[in-house]
C-alpha cells in the first residue's frame, strides 16, 4: 500500500513551503497539499497532535515527519519512491 504524503503549508506567502513544494515535485514525489491556514482540523492535528509551530510540515506517516525545509529528508523519501517503471528498467541494466 502507498503511503500519502501530506504537506502543510501556511499558503504560497511561506517561502519554504514552496521550496519544500517545488524540490518534492521535481523529484517525483507525489503529496497532497492542506493549508492550515483554511483547514482548523489540520492547524489543530498540526500543532496539538504534533507539536509543531512553523510550516511546512511533512508527514510520512504517523512515526516520520518533519517541520521545515529538510532537503535531506526529501531526499530520503525520494529514494525510497522508486516508480515500478524504474525498477524494472535498474534490473534490465547490463551494469546489473
């Protein structure tokens, strides 16, 4: 089963809400975006449920998410998003 991804954001003001939005999109991760800034059951999962006070933040699942612009957590979840079509072109290589 795929995990969903969640990003709360505060709105396109946040700067690094975008650039969390804009480098997860490049790397193929697909989320689904909520801002806390219209949604009050979100706000209150965010910073009740949570504990966070800053934007964005990323859920994985209910053990791995994080608050800010984290690059390297990025990149850690882009690694384990390999699409079926990429693993089946990685086996089929003759470095393999």
């Amino acid at each position: 089963m795929a995990e969903q991804i969640t990003v709360y954001t505060t709105g396109p003001a946040c700067a690094r809400c975008t650039l969390t939005k804009n480098v997860m999109t490049s790397k193929g991760i697909a989320f689904v975006e909520v801002n806390i800034r219209d949604d009050e059951a979100a706000r209150t999962y965010v910073v009740e449920d949570l504990g966070y006070t800053e934007a964005p933040v990323v859920v994985i699942t209910d053990e791995d998410h994080w608050s800010g612009f984290r690059p390297d957590h990025i990149d850690r979840i882009a690694k384990r998003a390999i699409l079926p079509s990429d693993a089946t072109r990685e086996a089929r290589s003759p470095a393999r």
